[in-house]
C-alpha cells in the first residue's frame, strides 16, 4: 500500500484535477443529476444515522480485543492478528462521509439489492440496510470474531433485513450474487489485492444488468488497487465511471452516447 505522504501526493494530482462538486459545466445530464440528488443531496438521510454515528464513536472506545486472520491484503494498521476493536472502528470502518453516500445511492436510484463485500464492524453494512432494498443486504465477512461483533451491532439497532455470511470471498461471492434479485448494488470491499479484486469483479459482472451499480473501496490505497480500477473502468461493458479518490463507482446503462469517465471532487 501506499504511504501516507504518497497517499497526500496523488489525493493532490486528483483534487487538483477532479470535475468541481457542485456541477457547474458538466455536459453529462446523468452526472449532473448525480452531483446534485446524490453526491451534495445531504436531505436523503434516515434517523438512524444518528444512533450508527454514536455507535462507532462507542466501538471506538472499546477495549475489547479479537482474533483475525486476513484473508486479504491485511491492514494497513495493524499487522499482527491480535487487534483492538476501537483501532479496527478507527481505521478499517468507513467514515460517515462515505457510509452516509453509500445510502444516497442505493435509495436515490431505488436498489432492489446490496451485496457488501466486508462486513468490519457492520456499521457501514447499518446505513446500507437503512436504504431499506427490497430484497435486503447481504454482508460477507472472512473473520469470525468480526462478525460477531456486527452482528450484535445489527440486533443492537434492529437491523432485520441483513442476512450475515461468514466465510472467504472466493467461495461466497457467486452464491451471494446468484441470490440477489432486482437492481443490484454491490460494495467490493475487504480485500485490496490486484488479482482479487478483478476477479471479484468479473464474478459480479457476469450476473450484473443494466441498472446495477459497483462501488469500489481504496481504489486509490495502492498501484494494485489503481491497476485494478483502470482495468474495470475500461471494461467494454461500464458505459460510466466516477472516481471520489476514495471510492470508484460504476454504472452500466445503456443510453449513454459514450463511454463516460469522470473524477470528481468531494
């Protein structure tokens, strides 16, 4: 992964270079609806937001420690498998920013079905089932005692429309895509390696349609992850892609002239 300072470096080339955030000369009518309903639209929210948001800042000052053993890239944190869960929330869970954005999405264009590709602690899996999808959310998570602990923060707040599956990506994945139905939204994240992240996505693709979307996390975090996301931005079958430096999301609808590809401020 990239340092902190190469990190720095590249979020400046992107801030420095990225479409501003409030839409002004977009020419694409589909991302300047984007712009202004979803990406800036802080009114599409759900009183539970409030409760997830003292939720984490609870996790953050837990001293309770687990046991995980990454079945991806690791963390960036942490190297050793012993690992406090208030340096877990800290570091691995989602900032609000992007939890909250992430509802926006999936409420704005009115998603069936969410697949969340790495559970952590469950608070990022809370907003996607605040979305309220038709068919629910379904969260994978490869570390056991991780999951335990979302799974209390689910019964904790309700959250009865998440079903939890706990086991490797490679063996769930296909399974979990097969059984989502509707629109699909699926947030790949957990595992940050060049040649799985591909192969998660070609998996999602083969059993995606017109009106799912993908979102990608840390596309940014290293050249792998910067790899990966060019080679997905250029597939033939992604008509548009919005790199947030932090998160990459692709659409596949077919009514675009062109092949649209934007990074955009935020």
């Amino acid at each position: 992964m990239y340092n902190r300072f190469q990190l720095a470096f590249k979020y400046l080339g992107y801030y420095l270079t990225a479409s501003n955030a409030k839409g002004h000369g977009m020419h694409s009518p589909f991302v300047f609806d984007f712009i202004i309903n979803v990406l800036q639209n802080k009114g599409i929210r759900d009183k539970g937001f409030d409760l997830l948001n003292r939720q984490l800042k609870e996790l953050k000052k837990s001293n309770k420690y687990l046991n995980v053993d990454d079945l991806g890239a690791g963390s960036g944190i942490e190297k050793k498998p012993l690992r406090s869960v208030a340096r877990i929330a800290k570091y691995a869970v989602k900032p609000t920013k992007y939890s909250t954005l992430l509802f926006r999405i999936a409420k704005y264009y009115t998603i069936d079905s969410i697949l969340e590709l790495g559970t952590s602690l469950g608070v990022t899996t809370g907003y996607l089932a605040l979305a309220k999808p038709k068919y629910g959310v379904i969260t994978i998570e490869g570390a056991p005692e991780i999951a335990e602990v979302a799974k209390l923060v689910f019964e904790q707040h309700g959250l009865v429309n998440i079903r939890q599956v706990v086991g490797n990506f490679d063996n769930e994945l296909e399974p979990a895509v097969l059984s989502m139905k509707g629109s699909k939204m699926i947030f790949f994240d957990g595992n940050h390696q060049f040649n799985s992240t591909i192969e998660y996505f070609n998996t999602a693709l083969a059993h995606s349609g017109e009106y799912d979307i993908f979102v990608f996390d840390d596309i940014h975090w290293s050249s792998e992850m910067e790899n990966a996301w060019d080679i997905i931005r250029g597939n033939e079958r992604v008509t548009l892609a919005i790199d947030l430096f932090f998160i990459g999301i692709v659409f596949f609808r077919k009514n675009f002239k062109e092949k649209l590809d934007f990074r955009i401020r935020f």
